[in-house]
C-alpha cells in the first residue's frame, strides 16, 4: 500500500499545471462522458447513426445545387459537391462542437453540484463527441473521392492539423461559452446566432477565390476569421490546390492563438463560480 | 498563501476555520438575476450617490468551522435546516470551494450527496454502473471487478439491460446505491442519502457503512433521523447558523439539538415554502394538530395539513410519525398502507387529515413527523420533527401514571384462569 495522498480543500484557485495533471488523472471520465454523449443521442432515434452523414450531405447537396449549378461559382478546381461537403464537415466539427459545449455544463448542474471533477471535462466531453461525428464524415469524404476518382497527393497530412487546429479552437470556444452560459442563459443563445452569422463570412460553401476576384483589397479581412484558416488547410489535404494562401493563414492563425489563450483564460476565472452561480 | 499540509496531521480529516459566503441577492436557492436586471441595477447605482462604495452584503452559510476527525469514526453531522450541513460536506467534497479557511483530507474521498449521481435515464442498468462509479471516482478496472457484487447487492439482476427510465424510482435508487456503497474510499461523505429506500434496504446500507469503519475508513453523514444518530454515531458535530456549536459524543449533543431544534408545544403550524418546491411539485402549508383540542392517551389523534401542488402528483402517500425526543420511531400512519395511492391535479390546494383511532402513547412528550412520499422512496416534502406533540393523560382518572413504565400502552384484556 502507498501512502495515501491529501486532498487539500482551500479557496485557491486551481493553477493551470494541476489542470494538466487532472487531465491525465481524469481521463477515463473523460472518455466515459464522450461515451454517454455519442450513445444518448441518437438512442430512439430510426436511422440512428445515419444522421451524422445525412445532415451535412443533405447541405453539401443543395449548396453544390445552387451555388454550383446555377450560380456557376468557382471552386478550386473541385466538383462543388466535394468542395462543399469537405467546408461542411470541417465546419460541422468547429459548430457542433461548440453547439454541444455551451450548453452542457448546464445540462449537467446536477451532476456538478454533486460530485467533483475537473469542471473543463464536460464541455470538453461535448466537444470530443464531434470527433466521432467528423470521423465518420471523414470516411464518406473519402469514398466521395473515390467515385469521383480524384488523386489523393502528399497534402493529405494537412487533414490531422486542420483538425486539430479545429478541435482545440472549438474546445476553448466551447469552454468559455459554456462557464459563461452557466450564469447568463443568453451566451449559448448569443453562440447559436454567432455560429450562424460566421457561416456565411467562412470559406465553407463559397470559396475565398470569389472575393479575390472582386476586391482583393478586402481579402485580409476575411482571413481575420479565426476559422477561415483551419477550412482552407483542411480543404488544402484534399484538393493539394494552388489556392492555399499562405498569408492568409498566418493571419488566422494568429488569430486562433489569441482565441484560444483568451477563452482558456476566460473559463479559468469563472470555473470556482460555476457552481455556485449556475 | 501556500496550503502545504501541517506536519502534525495524522488523522483523516482536518478542518480549519472553514467559511463559506455567498453574496446576499444569489442566496443559497439562488434567486437568479437576469441580464438585464443587473443592468438596470448597475445603472440605477450610477444615479444615486448614496449608494456608491456601498459593498453588498454577504450571506455566511458557514462561518469558522474547525474540526478534526480520526480514522475509523462514524460521526453524524446535525443541525436544523440552513444551518450549513450541507454546505459543509459539499466543501469538504470539493464540489463549491470555500470562502475562507482549509482543509485537508487523507486518502481517497468518496461524495455521495445525492443518490443516483451521474445516472442517466436513457442507459441501461449496466452503462449506468460503469457511468456512475466513474463519476463517483472508480477507475474501469475497480468496477469491473466488483460489478457482480454491486448488481448482486443492488438485486435488481433481471433489469439490467433495461434503460434505467423504465424501471421503478425505488430499483433505480438502489442501484445508485449499490454503485456508491462499492466506492470502497478512505472517507465518505453522505448527505441523507441514508433516508430513502425500504428499511429493509437501509439496513443493508448502514451495515456496509459500519463494514467501512470498521476497516478504518471515516464516514461523516448529515441526517435529521436522531434514532439513526443516536444509534449508530459515537461522536456528532452540530451546526447552527454556519457555526459548529457541538462537537462530541452523541449523548451530550443530541439533547442540544433537540433542545435548539424543537418547536414548542403548539397545535397550529404555519410551514415555510418547501425549498424543493420546483423539483417535488409539492409543499407543505399549514398543519393543525388535534383539531386544536389537547391530545390525551385513549382518545382519538387528528393530524390535519394543507399543501399545495405545483405539478401533477401520482402515487402520493403521506404519512405521520410520533417519536420520541431522543428520535426513536414509536407509531406511524401510512396513507398507503390500505394499499391506496393519491393522484393529484398540479397548481391547487388541497387538504389531507389523518386520524388514529386511539392513541396509545403513554403520557409524555413526543415529536411529529409529516411528510410526503412518491412510491416507497422518493421524498416529496417532509418536516421531521416539526410540532413538539404534548400527550395528557385522560380525563377520567382511568390511567395510573406510576405504572407508565414504556412508551405505549395499548388497549388490552386480561384473565386469570385457576388451574
């Protein structure tokens, strides 16, 4: 037998390195939760699992219909149906990951009002339920591809950091969103409504080609979007296009870094609150 | 500040000068302001001088609590109600961190502040296990090897690959309870857990309790049965007003409590809004004892209580209990005992009266239990204790107080046969 650790209850807050550490301690709860997430949601449900591919191939296929066959828009090189569904899953990892998050430390306040756990475990445990959704959107990407016969290149290694990149960055949304929604119901109203409005401003049904055309000018702006980076790298692994605008990335990137150590910060300040205020 | 733990702490747990306050307007039930209110107020502030600098106030749910408990105590924490019980083992649990002061605590901590933590009523019996004890603080490997004991103990076997929302409240709660009696930590701590499940259940639970002491675990459990403490506890910590006024062995404390927390003698009782009102769907009003006449050995005993429902109410039944001051159990009256439950509209008043026939309790004083359950187990509302009930000997001069040797004396025949 070792010697039995100590618990130390005082009204410090907990420092970022026992963060780290309670992540290795925590994490088959971690995964558990993961778990209860994807298993939950599609119980009683007629197609089940289907609906993870269903949903953003059904808005692949009426974006590539409007925007490809009528509209004619260019899409880097790329059939609009696969240029499309690539932006859709992407996106679909950074939106329902952060969907899932905001309102998720609400929806368990009774379990966190009972038993203690590092409180960043469950909106993480959302977020990391998109994974699983984003996998197997993946695999379909891939069969796309296929039946489309287009050549995977070496730019495929883009596809981990793209995702990465994705993941971390709707984790701290995700976090600091949820901590805040735990006093004020009305952030994961406001994420909703964001989600929506940065949609339209990221390269997700059109691409950023169509604003080079017209006024390349403005074209930094659009790269001040966090997420429009991580879509261009993810769409890079696919299509190994010349589109990639270096620049442009960096930019985001950037923007990315300053995000996440915000929101981390954000939820480090309002975790020891959360209970008592939510 | 650095919390290095003090060299001289060899027991299990060490608590020093424990506070915890919580701004006035959130309170404890957390009244929540909206957005806009904090606006408004904020902007109201800016316009009236008066009130700048002005701090708002602070509620002390506890308020410098220091204690120190060794291994192998069972020690029962009391205090009536607000008197930060509850707030005491959820710092200790690290659920809310406290304002003021530390503690530390030795080995592994298991929390049990709520039966059924963690479950989920979509899974089944057999993911809700492994969900719920490694929320609770097991590892895959731990549940994995005591899984057939907790099922076996749980007995609900049959069940187990059932979502648990399909199986009755009692056989979801006692699967919660085999997960939590499974914890196997060095300390645990149990908020009136103790207080649902049949009594044949709840035996099990206190020798599994007793079982952990006795391997030199410490337990630490809130509760408002005074039998149970009385019983089963050596040392008993009481809380008053966030302030730990009592501390030591159950005889000496538990006269205190009842003293501090005994109503006096009355027949018309006016109760305050049933904090879990929102939850339960159903608070007590008003309760009258009696009719308001004296309550007098052989004669008739009539409880008579206004509630009100907030949400529609199945399979209701109240109940009354009389005890004794030390908090043993002498005769109750179960609604459903004839085997009829209660269905009820929400949103209405209603009134229900209870009467025993005769009552046998020998003349004394004793206290009154009301309370309200779903099913067997799930507590609606209740007010342990809530009216000190006087029992005069009858009238006529029919009772002879010298031989008032036990509690009661029923009605009774006797002969005297020669042989």
């Amino acid at each position: 037998m070792h010697e039995p650790s100590i618990t130390i209850v005082s009204p410090e807050k907990t420092s970022l390195t026992q963060m780290g550490r309670d992540f290795f301690r925590y994490r088959d709860l971690l995964f558990l939760l993961i778990w209860r997430e994807v298993s939950v949601r599609y119980k009683q449900t007629a197609v089940g699992i289907f609906w993870v591919v269903l949903q953003p191939m059904l808005s692949a296929i009426i974006f590539a219909v409007v925007f490809g066959l009528f509209v004619k828009l260019p899409s880097e090189g790329l059939p609009y149906l696969v240029f499309a569904y690539s932006g859709t899953i992407i996106w679909g990892l950074f939106a329902q990951g952060i969907d899932r998050a905001s309102g998720s430390i609400v929806a368990d306040e009774q379990l966190i009002k009972r038993v203690y756990f590092p409180r960043w475990i469950i909106p993480m445990a959302s977020v990391g339920s998109t994974l699983i959704d984003f996998a197997i959107c993946t695999l379909v990407l891939v069969v796309i591809l296929l039946c489309y016969s287009i050549p995977l290149t070496w730019h495929l290694v883009f596809f981990l950091p793209a995702a990465i990149l994705v993941f971390l960055l709707a984790t701290a949304l995700g976090l600091a969103i949820a901590a805040l929604n735990a006093k004020y119901r009305d952030f994961r109203l406001l994420a909703a409504f964001g989600l929506q409005i940065f949609q339209f401003v990221s390269p997700v049904f059109y691409s950023f080609q169509n604003i080079a055309n017209v006024r390349p000018d403005l074209l930094w702006l659009m790269y001040l979007n966090p997420m429009a980076g991580p879509i261009e790298l993810f769409r890079l692994s696919v299509t190994g296009s010349s589109h990639f605008l270096m620049t442009g990335f960096a930019t985001s990137l950037a923007v990315d870094l300053i995000v996440i150590v915000l929101c981390v910060r954000t939820f480090h300040t309002l975790e020891d609150d959360i209970v008592d205020t939510i | 500040m650095t919390s290095s733990t003090p060299s001289d702490f060899s027991g299990s747990i060490l608590a020093e000068k424990l506070g915890k306050s919580y701004p006035m307007r959130l309170g404890v039930g957390s009244t929540q302001l909206k957005f806009n209110e904090v606006v408004t107020r904020q902007l109201a502030r800016c316009f009236s001088p008066g009130q700048w600098g002005q701090k708002q106030g602070y509620f002390w749910a506890l308020k410098d609590v220091s204690f120190e408990i060794h291994p192998g105590e069972l020690i029962g924490l009391v205090g009536s109600n607000g008197s930060g019980k509850s707030t005491l083992l959820k710092v200790l649990a690290k659920v809310t961190k406290p304002t003021t002061g530390r503690a530390f605590l030795r080995g592994r901590v298991g929390s049990l502040l709520e039966v059924g933590t963690g479950f989920h009523p979509e899974l089944t019996g057999f993911e809700n296990i492994y969900l719920s004890g490694t929320i609770l603080g097991m590892s895959r490997a731990e549940i994995a090897k005591n899984f057939d004991e907790i099922v076996a103990f749980s007995e609900i076997g049959p069940f187990l690959q059932i979502p648990i929302k399909r199986l009755s409240s009692g056989m979801a709660m006692r699967l919660a309870f085999s997960v939590a009696a499974h914890l196997n930590p060095d300390i645990l701590l149990i908020d009136e857990a103790l207080s649902v499940g049949d009594a044949g259940f709840q035996k099990k639970c206190i020798a599994k309790m007793q079982s952990f002491v006795a391997s030199g675990a410490t337990v630490l459990f809130v509760t408002h049965d005074i039998g149970l403490v009385n019983k089963w506890c050596k040392r008993v910590l009481l809380l008053d007003k966030g302030h730990l006024v009592e501390d030591g062995p159950a005889l000496s404390v538990i006269p205190k409590y009842l003293q501090a927390a005994n109503p006096v003698t009355t027949y018309r009782v006016q109760f305050e809004k049933n904090p879990l009102a929102e939850k339960t769907g159903l608070s007590l009003r008003e309760l009258v004892v009696n009719s308001g006449e004296a309550v007098r050995h052989g004669l008739p005993f009539r409880v008579d209580v206004a509630f009100e429902t907030l949400l529609p109410q199945q399979r209701l039944a109240f109940s009354i209990v009389l005890s004794s001051l030390d908090g043993t159990k002498l005769v109750s009256c179960d609604s459903d005992l004839p085997g009829e439950k209660i269905s009820l509209e929400a949103n209405r008043n209603y009134g229900i009266s209870i009467t025993m026939r005769r009552l046998d309790l020998s003349p004394g004083s004793y206290l009154l239990d009301v309370a309200f359950r779903q099913d067997d187990a799930i507590s609606l509302d209740q007010r342990p204790g809530c009216v000190r009930v006087e029992v005069l000997p009858p009238e006529d001069d029919s009772y002879s107080p010298n031989l008032a040797a036990s509690g009661t004396r029923p009605v009774f025949d006797w002969t005297l046969n020669p042989s």
